[in-house]
C-alpha cells in the first residue's frame, strides 16, 4: 500500500504545471482528471442547469472563446488533462511547449465559427402551420405513388403530432410518435389517417400513405360551400355547420380550417361545442360532410320544389330542384317541417342570441326620421312582393277596374313607328 501510494505521489509531482503559465478561468477545472478537455467542460456547463426543485433540461450555451483561450490558446503548447490525455498507453504525457504554426490562429477562428452554428431551413409564411414553431398546420407533400397511381395535386397536412407510450412486461415504457394527418386534391377528394413510428420520419410517411388510400368524395355546392347547413355529432364534441355566400371565408375551428383547405371547401362557419379532442372534432366533421344530401335528393324525399331566396336577388325565387312528381298543397300536412335550415338540421333550432337595438334608436332625431319616411315604408318590398306573386304592379281594385295599372312605356320599335 505504501509503495502505491509513492508511485502516486511522483506521478503528481512530474504533473505540476510550471508556475509561468498561468490559466484565468472562472470555471472550476481538475487538470487531473483522466479526461478529454470536451468531456469536462461538457459535464460542468450541464451540471450548472440543474436547479433546486423540479430538474429542468437546460443547456447553457458554451463560450467558444473561453474555452479556446483554456486548451487551444495562442501559445501551442500541450496541456495533459485539458489538450491531451493524462496517460497515453503506459506513459505519462508531460507538458511540453510545440514548435510555432503559423496558421494556428486561422484554424482557432474556423474552429470557433463552426461551434454551435446550427441553424433551421427557413420556411414560407404559409407553410409554418398554426404556430410557426411546431409541426401541426405544415405540408407534408402528396402521398407516395403505389405503382402506376400517381397523386398529382394532392397535399398532405399534419393536424396532431404527439408522443405516446405503451407499458410492455419486458421493456417497460415503450416510446412512440403519433401523427394524425389530412391529404387531399382540393377538388372534393380528401382522407385522415393516423401513423406511429420510433422516429417523426417514418411516422409522418405511414399516415400519409394511409391517408391516400382512404379517400372519400365529399359533395361541393357551386365549388365553394357545403349543399346546406347541417348538425353533426362525435362523442361529445357537436358542431353547427352553416352555408355562407362568396367571399365570406373560413370562421371555423384551425382544424376545420385545414380540411377546407385540403377538401376545396372556400366559405363557411362551424362553431364546436363540447369537447374540442382534435380526433373527434375532424371525425365529426367528416360525418357531416359525407350526410350531406343535394339539392335534387330533397326535392325527391319531400316531393315539393326547392326555392332559393336571397337578399342579393331581391327575394326574388330561384328554383334549384324540382321533384319528379310534385305533391299538391292538400297533401301536404300542417305539422310538417318546410323551413329548409330546420330541416337539415335534423329538426333542431340553433340558439341565436337577440341582437340590441342601436343606440341611435333612442334619440329624438330617429324619431323624426321615423315620422318622415312613414309614407314610404314598405314601399319597395311591396313592389317586390306583388312583381314575385301577380308578375305585375297592381292594386285591389284591378281585377275590377283592369285600368288600374301603371303605365308601360313602349317598346323602342313602336317609339319609331309612330
């Protein structure tokens, strides 16, 4: 033991480090440790990031030039413990000065530059998804080709990118990605798939593929909206589907927002009640989409025509569908539902909150106005009314004194003759 213990003395004595070399380091460093300079700068920084309470993962960032200044200064001299090891093979390595290079300073500069110069491939605005730092909202890309099948003008985009774990008898906790993924061709073809995988790579390329071979055709109306509004259920996450005119846009749920997109679907809202799972409120959606009925199928089940009135043409009716055999009105009875909205929906009534009056309504002035237009009230509607009904402007009185109509102006042609 005495002998082990001299031997480790004279190996420490020979190891001194000579007194006109001296290093400025606010880092504790052990210049005797039978380690590479990487390995003990690496376990102190790391070690500094362990706070008291809960262990946070952090790393600190590493000071190039300090540590450059420490085992690869100006001065090429080898340092054991630090620029090289303590023993190398059964030898002791000894401090020793190196003949100069000239080039040293140029190799410390590249050196330091390639350190911790990491950066990310820059993406488009519009390929950054719904965050920006994370994986769902991103394109993907097509799904991959299965054979001669080809999915040209497809796109693939990430809804849910999750880590999950399954407990095994003999491995314990087994660790996997989970990715839930929508593609389509943005023409009323579109599928959802889910994919796992040990790595984000594999796990996005299986729920693409599998994506691709669930496509579903889903019915457009005009190329930008859904045929009628319509109530759909998963679980317990429920959504409203409303039908909007051209340039309204998508007011929806990100999610819904997505599938729009993939699906070719332009103007709409959905409003989500209960729960917002993701998985369900996309299931859910594409229930709704697939129930969808067309404007012909209604007019067939209910054997009545479909009339379209919008304030855009003056309340004017429009017939979308007429059934083959239509029913006459002594056969339709006084309990059943005609209103189209209320139909589609299953029966049911979506809950509208009252909206208040205008707080200009309380005012003298309005009053005034009130007073002023009242021989004109309802004048235009009237018009429109009796033009939609009769074809004609005409009064009480007319189908017994026919003159009682205004004055047609003449054609052009008959201006000329006479």
């Amino acid at each position: 033991m005495g002998t082990h213990i001299l031997n480790i003395t004279k190996s420490l004595q020979k190891l001194t480090i000579n007194s006109r070399y001296k290093i400025k380091s606010t880092y504790p460093v052990n210049t005797y440790l039978p380690l590479s300079c990487e390995i003990v700068f690496s376990n102190t920084i790391r070690n500094s990031a362990n706070f008291f309470g809960k262990r946070m993962n952090i790393k600190l960032k590493q000071n190039s030039t300090m540590l450059s200044l420490l085992y690869l200064g100006k001065a090429n001299i080898v340092w054991p413990g630090l620029s090289a090891p303590i023993i190398r093979g059964k030898e002791l390595v000894e401090q020793q000065k190196l003949p100069e290079d000239p080039d040293r300073e140029k190799k410390l500069v590249q050196l330091r530059d390639t350190m911790g110069t990491f950066k990310f491939a820059k993406l488009s605005p519009l390929d950054r998804g719904w965050t920006g730092a994370k994986m769902p909202g991103r394109s993907i890309g097509p799904p991959d080709p299965i054979g001669e099948d080809k999915f040209d003008g497809f796109d693939t985009r990430v809804l849910e990118l999750k880590t999950v774990f399954n407990m095994k008898g003999n491995f314990g906790r087994k660790r996997r990605l989970s990715v839930f993924v929508v593609t389509g061709n943005s023409n009323g073809l579109a599928g959802f798939a889910t994919g796992k995988g040990l790595e984000s790579k594999i796990a996005l390329r299986k729920a693409k593929n599998r994506a691709g071979q669930k496509l579903m055709h889903i019915k457009i109306f005009r190329d930008h909206t859904v045929y009628h509004d319509f109530f759909t259920q998963f679980g317990s996450t429920k959504i409203y589907v409303s039908q909007r005119p051209p340039g309204h846009g998508l007011v929806c749920h990100r999610a819904i927002k997505t599938i729009c997109n993939v699906v070719g679907i332009k103007d709409l809202y959905a409003k989500v009640e209960g729960s917002t799972n993701l998985q369900h409120v996309v299931k859910a959606f594409f229930l709704g989409l697939l129930k969808q009925k067309t404007h012909q199928e209604i007019a067939e089940e209910k054997k009545l025509h479909l009339v379209e009135l919008t304030k855009e043409t003056s309340n004017f009716p429009n017939v979308l569908a007429s059934p083959t055999k239509c029913r006459e009105t002594k056969d339709v009875s006084n309990d059943e539902i005609l209103n189209f909205t209320q139909y589609a929906l299953g029966g049911r009534v979506v809950y509208r909150k009252r909206r208040e009056a205008p707080f200009f309504t309380k005012l003298k002035s309005w009053e005034m106005y009130l007073k002023k237009q009242e021989k004109l009230r309802g004048q235009k509607q009237v018009r429109i009314n009796m033009l939609a009904e009769y074809g004609e402007l005409r009064s009480f009185l007319t189908e017994k004194y026919p003159e009682c109509r205004p004055a047609k102006k003449p054609p052009k042609e008959q201006q000329e003759e006479s």
